[in-house]
C-alpha cells in the first residue's frame, strides 16, 4: 500500500509563508517500515522527509510551468524483493518518476532490473532509481545501470577506510568477520579478506561467518565461536537489529573485542554496547555529528543540532547526510532540466557537484557512484569530554579517528554502462 506523506511539507511552506497550486513531484520510497528492520526504515523516512522540508521551505524545484513541492510517498516492502516490485509496479502506474531505497543490495538489484525493463516498455513515463544505503559493489560495476544512481560510498569503498585504520592498528592481530547472509554480506567478507591480505598479512583470519538476515534472536552461539576463536577484533557490515543484538551479545559474554562496522554509531548499538564500547567499537561513514570536532566547524554543527530540534525524541537521532545529500542533488537536477524526465534528469545528474559549508561530494559520470569523503570514527564517552554529541541520547558519541578525502575515498569502476538513444 501506498503511503503519502503530505502534511509536512505543506506546514513547512505555511510556516515559511509559501504557497504552491502546481501538482507536487512524488518521490516514492521503496523500504521495510515493519518487521525486524523497521527502525532503520523509519530513520530513513526521517531523513528524507527532513531534507524535502528543506527543499520545500526555500521554494520546491522549479519547472517550465513554475514552482512545485517534493512529496515523499511510502511504500513498506517488509523487506523483500518480491514485495518491493510490487511497489514499484504500482509506483509506476501512477506515474512516481523518481524512485528511492537503500536498505538491501538484494532489493536494490531486483529495482534496477524493473527500472530498466519498466523504461523499455513505457520510453513515455521512465522511472529513475537513486539509492541511498545499497552498497554491494556490482550494483556500480558489473550491474550499473544509467537508471540507477548511488549516493552512498560502495562496501569496497568503506572497507577501504576501515582497513586504512587496522593497517595502523598494531594490537590487531586475529580478525572474525561476520555478516548477514546476503549479496551485500558476501561481498564484505570477500573485501575484507583481499584488502587485509593487501593491507596486513600478517593478520590472521580466524572466522569468517554469514548468518541469516533479519532471523537471529540470540546471537550468543555466534559470539561463543568468535571466543573459541581467540579473535581479538571482529569486522561486520551488520546493520539494524542484526548490529545491536550482535554487540549486546558480544557484551553480555564479557568479550572485551575491538568491532570495525559500517553503522555501529546508531540504532541501538552505541547503548547496547556501553563501556565495552569506548576506545573498540568504530565505525565509517560519510559525516558524523562530532566531524567538526578540532576545527569547530560551527556549520557542521548548526547542521546537526537543526536535524535534532525537527526530531528531538532520542530513538529518531541518526542522521544520514547522504540521504540529505541525494535529494539536494535531485532537487538541482530536476532545476537545471526544467523537468522531471527521467532522461533529462539524469543527463542532469551526471558529473553533478554538491558543496556545503562542511561537505562536498560529485556523482562520477561513468557508474553513477557518488565520491564523498569518509570518516572512521571511534565511540567515546560524552562525560569524559572527548565528544559534544552522543548517539540516541545513550551518552556515547563517535570522535574522528581518520579522514579520507573524497580523492582518497574513491575506488576504480568497472562499469560498461549502456546508455539510451
């Protein structure tokens, strides 16, 4: 079923004193709003939401005829494939040009596939895809699509940085990587075995391990293989309800490990892991709330602090710049088109720059991978004064341990992308 969102973007133009009478531009979203992941599904609806209300606030986009609003419309995939092409059938029929997900490679793949089968059929109402979470590498390399544009950094990419950190990390010794069973899963652990062998071959891989994704209740026989091991770090790409009950496991048995994650700075995890977690438990992504610690980056801040007043109760802090990222930039494209064509937004999208007073990033022409830096950051306590911000109000916050410049973020593609007549 579909689910418009429309009463916030209208009271943010009321507030601002705005006025539309044109039609809004739907952007439908594709996500899991219930079951095992539905608080990731909500953040992004958070996230998104927010960053429409801005574009919104300040004009909408403009087209020929003049002025109109984003609107953001749901779709609850319970995250599977199957169900998300539903969406996406239904999305079309009612004419959604623009069509957004992230939380699964294994969705994320099925939609660039009915994308382009849908603009071969209809060449008079083609659909574009931008993706804000899935990260399995291929959807850029051997599956890219001109329909499909990612505004997240691909896993390669993000374990790269996380390398670049255990590459100085002489106490890591003896490595577990464990993660959802799952394209995106797979391919981490197949990254994280080649750029450590690259990086650090000393290291030893003592466990390597896939379990199945959004089903585990009790990671406990997990973490005792990872004891059994005699791991003394752990590598995971697990996200939502998969991270936290993961870590709170891990802390629970007593394990007094070091985790590299992709997003163990959110949803649970920073206060499931607690103490256990400060100076161990580290995490990668494009910005983070304490990103202008050291150089006071008053507009970093600013940034932050206006996202936690739209959205004060503690559970809804985890912000995701990409996502705010991805629809500024459409929000450009669609201007500097003069239409919502999926054709001519996309042309419009290609080569793109974003710049902010604190980040900047441009979408590569060849394979449509948004470059961006990335940060490594490391959980601290907000009490001992290292952080201003903490996660989810739990009292641990992540500081910058290395930055990587958008230069040094980007990896090579290998994309032969087939582009339209």
């Amino acid at each position: 079923m579909l689910t418009p969102m429309r009463l916030l973007p209208v009271l943010a133009l009321l507030i601002c004193g705005g006025a539309y009478s044109a039609e809004p531009v739907r952007v439908g979203m594709i996500e899991g709003l219930s079951g095992p992941f539905a608080n990731a599904g909500q953040a992004v609806v958070r996230n998104l939401q927010y960053a429409i209300e801005r574009v919104n606030a300040r004009g909408g986009v403009r087209l020929r005829d003049g002025a109109h609003p984003l609107e953001l419309v749901t779709y609850d995939n319970k995250q599977g494939v199957e169900e998300s092409l539903v969406g996406l059938r239904q999305y079309a029929d009612q004419h959604v040009r623009f069509v957004v997900q992230g939380n699964s490679s294994a969705v994320a793949a099925a939609l660039i596939d009915g994308v382009e089968k849908h603009n071969l059929r209809d060449p008079e109402h083609r659909m574009l895809f931008l993706n804000y979470s899935a990260v399995d590498p291929a959807l850029t390399n051997e599956k890219c699509s001109y329909w499909h544009f990612r505004f997240d950094a691909n896993a390669d990419m993000r374990m790269n940085a996380l390398t670049e950190v255990i590459k100085g990390d002489t106490s890591a010794k003896r490595v577990y990587i464990i993660g959802q069973d799952y394209s995106f899963g797979r391919q981490l652990a197949k990254s994280a075995r080649t750029q450590l062998a690259a990086k650090r071959p000393d290291i030893d891989i003592v466990g390597d391990d896939l379990h199945p994704i959004g089903k585990v209740k009790d990671f406990t026989p997990y973490i005792v293989k990872i004891k059994a091991s005699g791991a003394d770090t752990v590598i995971t790409g697990n996200w939502g309800n998969d991270l936290t009950l993961l870590v709170k496991a891990a802390k629970e048995a007593g394990l007094q490990l070091k985790f590299y994650t992709f997003y163990g700075n959110g949803l649970g995890a920073p206060a499931a892991i607690g103490d256990a977690g400060v100076g161990r438990v580290r995490a990668v992504a494009e910005w983070h709330p304490n990103s202008g610690q050291g150089i006071r980056n008053s507009a970093s801040d600013a940034y932050y602090q206006a996202f936690r007043k739209r959205y004060p109760q503690p559970e809804d802090d985890y912000v995701h710049l990409r996502m705010h990222v991805m629809i500024e930039m459409l929000a450009s494209a669609i201007d500097k088109a003069g239409s919502t064509e999926a054709g001519a937004v996309a042309k419009a999208l290609e080569g793109a720059r974003f710049r902010n007073a604190f980040h900047e990033a441009v979408m590569r022409a060849e394979d449509h991978q948004l470059l961006q830096p990335l940060y490594v950051s490391v959980m601290r306590k907000v009490s001992d004064g290292s952080v201003r911000f903490d996660n989810e109000g739990s009292g641990y916050g992540f500081k910058t341990e290395r930055y990587l410049p958008l230069e040094a973020s980007a990896l090579p593609t290998t994309c032969k992308m087939r582009r339209p007549d």
